[in-house]
C-alpha cells in the first residue's frame, strides 16, 4: 500500500529532477480528503441556505456559497438505521444483508449490519491508504460483531444508536416488548463502552463530538495521511440538547437550537480545515439521513419536555416527514458539496441523485474499485459535482422502497408517483402523481390528466420490483 509518507519522498525526489531540468508533470497528486457530515432528522428547508425563516445557518450557508447546492437530492430511506446502511455501502435498504433488509435497530436488537455479507465505503478507501474516523450516532447494530471499527473504521467515538433510546421511555410509556428495561446511552469508544450517559451527559456528547473530529484530522495530517471523516450529529434527533450555553438561541424551539448547533459545529470542522491548510484538498458533504419530525408526539413530550415538542404547524416546502418513503419530505433533503478547484463555487443542481451515488463517488474519487460481486445502486456524480455542462443524473428513475421491499413511490424527471395502497399517510385506492416543477408540496394529484405518464411510471415500477426482488441490477 502506498502511503502519503512515501507520497512526500517521491515529491522530494521529482523536484530533484525538476531542478535537473526534468519535468513534473507526472507528480501524482495527493488523495483528497473526504468528511461526510450525516445530519440526523434535519429537514429539506430547516437550513437558511435551503430557505428556513426561523432558523440560521451561517457556516452552512458559506459551505454553499462555496460549492454548490442539490436541490434533488434524496436519502435512501425515511429513518435511520436502513438509510446509513445504503450509505455506507451504496445500496437500496432492501438488498442490505443478502437481501433480508435492515429495519431501524434498538438496544434489545440482536442483529445489525453484517460484515461479511456487505462491503463499506471505508473498507474500500482503507485498502487506498485512508484513515477513517466516525464520530457520532452509528445505529448499524450496538453488538461488538456490528459496530464501526468491524466495517473498517479506524476510530469510532459514538453512540450505537439513538439518544432517545434510553430507559426514560420506558418508564413512561412502557414500549419496550416483553417489559425489557433499556439500559442508559451507551458512549463507546473503538468497542468498549466507556460511560452509561444520562441526559446531562446527551447534552454535553456533541461537543465532546466535535473535539475528537477535529483531533481526528489533526492526527490525520500530522502522519501524512489522507482521511475519511463520517461526522454524524446526534442534537438534532430527539431529545434535541444542546451543550450549555447554546440554549434558546433558535427561532424554532429546541429543535432550532440543535439545528443551530450542527452548524456551529460544522464551522469548527472548516475552521480547523483551515488553519491545517488543506480545505483545498478536502472534500466536504453535508446531507441527512432522512426527513424531520413534524408531527406532534406524546410520548417524547412526556419524556423530554420541550426537548421532544414537535410544532404541527411549523411550515415545510414539501410534504410530509420522517418514517415513510412515498412523500418528498421522509427522503428528499439538503445537500451541499465542497472541492475548492474542483465543484464550481456558489452553483446548483436539481439533477436526482441519491445518498447512494455517495459510495460510488467517494470510492472513485479515493480510487477505489467499485465491487463487481454485488450489485451497487450508486452512480458516479463527479460530472454533476464538477458542473460538466450537460451533465444529466445517472438514474433513470429515484426509487422510494422500504426497508423490506415495498416500493412506495417513483421519483421519474419532473414527475413523483405515490404507489396505491394503505398507509398511515392516507389509503390510496389508485395511483397519485405529481408535478414537482409545479408543485414542489405534493398538493395536487395530477394522475387523471397525465394517464400516460402515470402507465409509464408504474412499468418501471414493476421493473424495479422485480429487480430488488431477484437481486438484479436498476436500469
């Protein structure tokens, strides 16, 4: 394996030649540093960059002033575990574990991502001579066979899943099956649990967070070597704590406050990318798992106070929240991408690309192989990233499947399919269809003045089906 330390002596040796008279062209340059920022629960237009009113995010908004925008750009899933499993290893929930899927995992689950039967983006950079680190929520199986470090993270320092997991909601709702009592947060580090958290440790976790991220890249650069960063929040999932001191600072409730905090985190990343100077050779992606909460929820109240208080009434773009897959707003999120001298500064794309597209793209980028025993749903965005002009998504279509299989809805040009059926987002008898050029929130079924659309749309539903189902490839 070639390290960056034998980079830097091949450096010295071509500007020998150099000197000599010989040219350099042929340097290979140094392997771009890659962080991905894994927001939890944080909704489409919940950044000021993405159009949010009541909540401000001036590090975000400088992120995309710098890079650019997808303004179609949507997580593998609506909820936690299956959409990081997807983005980690470049496949739809339903193929994950030899096709059995990988439904949101909890502290009494006994299975979690399965090492042998899948491949990960960081095992693919770490055979490239990448360090990698997560920091963060992991929630991909708390079991010491599942956790990071198994799936080729050098270092993890996290919870195995979320911070509403704990045995406060027990006590107050009695939800856990067979009357198991949960025990508190577990803080690992590497495998080792390190601390039981209460809430006033939850609330100090992202600060603690954030240090060790950067200590990370520190690390990183000081032995000459590239890294991948997965730096995955846990304030904005509920209970929404924030550190002391960053308290009431939103005009959205807590919620805000977490938000704001995310941001204030990712301007301490940047900012130390800076003082290291390497933020021109240092990829940075910010997306989300999945959608917000927006509907109000008893429990977490009772639980948390205003910590867990959802406003019904707080307004979205697009309809709809966390844990479904047929509306924009369980999938479709904010991102944002920056590669000084390589993403154009200031720009946007509304080309549908997928949390997925991730795996394929950073592996090229790492120069990686793509793995040639499986199928891979991820495409390589780099033309869409660099502003190629012309540059089309690589999908024909976006798929909305749940974790098991189920397809509930199609993401085909302009058009959005919701698949017929029941669901607690409503029992459709027939198909609805919607144009999101026009109608970005899904209000107006289009389906009866649109019928050959609508037929179009469904063959590739079936097609799709079938594929998942046999574990074939996606056209």
């Amino acid at each position: 394996m070639t390290t960056t330390r034998q980079f830097t002596k091949a450096t010295l040796s071509v500007f020998t030649l150099t000197a000599m008279g010989f040219s350099a062209a042929a340097q290979t340059p140094p392997k771009p540093n890659i962080i991905h920022i894994v927001a939890d629960d944080v909704g489409y237009d919940d950044l000021s960059c993405f159009g949010s009113k009541d909540i401000h995010t001036p590090n975000l908004d400088a992120l995309a002033e710098s890079g650019i925008k997808f303004t179609s750009f949507y997580a593998p899933h609506g909820t936690c575990t299956p959409s990081r499993a997807a983005l980690l290893t470049g496949r739809y929930a339903p193929r994950v574990n030899n096709n059995t899927g990988l439904y949101v995992l909890f502290p009494h689950s006994k299975h979690g991502l399965e090492d042998e039967l899948e491949v990960s983006i960081t095992e693919l950079l770490k055979e490239q001579g990448y360090r990698t680190g997560l920091y963060g929520k992991w929630h991909l199986g708390h079991l010491p066979q599942y956790l990071p470090c198994v799936h080729g993270f050098d270092e993890f320092l996290g919870i195995p899943y979320p911070n509403d997991h704990g045995p406060e909601r027990i006590g107050n709702s009695g939800w856990r099956p067979n009357g198991i009592s949960d025990p508190a947060i577990p803080l690992i580090e590497q495998a080792q649990v390190i601390k039981r958290c209460d809430n006033n440790d939850l609330a100090e976790l992202p600060a603690l967070f954030t240090r060790e991220a950067c200590k990370f890249i520190y690390r990183s650069v000081k032995e000459d070597q590239p890294f991948y960063l997965q730096y995955a929040n846990i304030e904005t999932h509920t209970p929404w704590f924030v550190p002391k001191g960053f308290e009431g600072r939103s005009k959205a409730a807590a919620y805000g406050d977490a938000v704001e905090y995310l941001d204030t985190s990712v301007g301490i990343i940047l900012n130390t990318l800076k003082r290291l100077k390497i933020e021109d050779n240092t990829i940075i992606v910010f997306t989300s798992d999945n959608g917000p909460l927006v509907h109000k929820d008893e429990e977490l109240e009772n639980c948390y106070g205003r910590f867990g208080f959802t406003d019904p009434d707080r307004e979205h773009v697009l309809r709809e929240g966390k844990y479904q897959e047929r509306f924009e707003g369980g999938i479709k999120v904010s991102c944002i991408m920056k590669w000084p001298g390589h993403i154009p500064a200031a720009t946007e794309s509304d080309e549908p690309i997928t949390g997925m597209d991730l795996f394929t793209t950073f592996a090229h980028i790492g120069g990686a192989e793509i793995p040639t025993d499986r199928v891979i749903d991820g495409k390589d965005i780099r033309d869409l990233m660099f502003g190629k002009e012309g540059a089309k998504s690589p999908h024909e279509a976006v798929y909305g499947f749940t974790a098991t299989g189920q397809l509930m809805s199609v993401r085909y040009k302009n058009w959005k399919l919701i698949l017929g059926g029941k669901h607690w987002t409503g029992n459709f008898d027939a198909p609805q269809l919607y144009d999101l050029n026009t109608d970005m929130g899904e209000s107006t079924n289009v389906a009866p003045e649109h019928p050959d659309v609508v037929k179009q749309i469904l063959k590739l539903a079936e097609e799709a089906k079938t594929a998942i189902a046999n574990n074939q490839p996606l056209i």
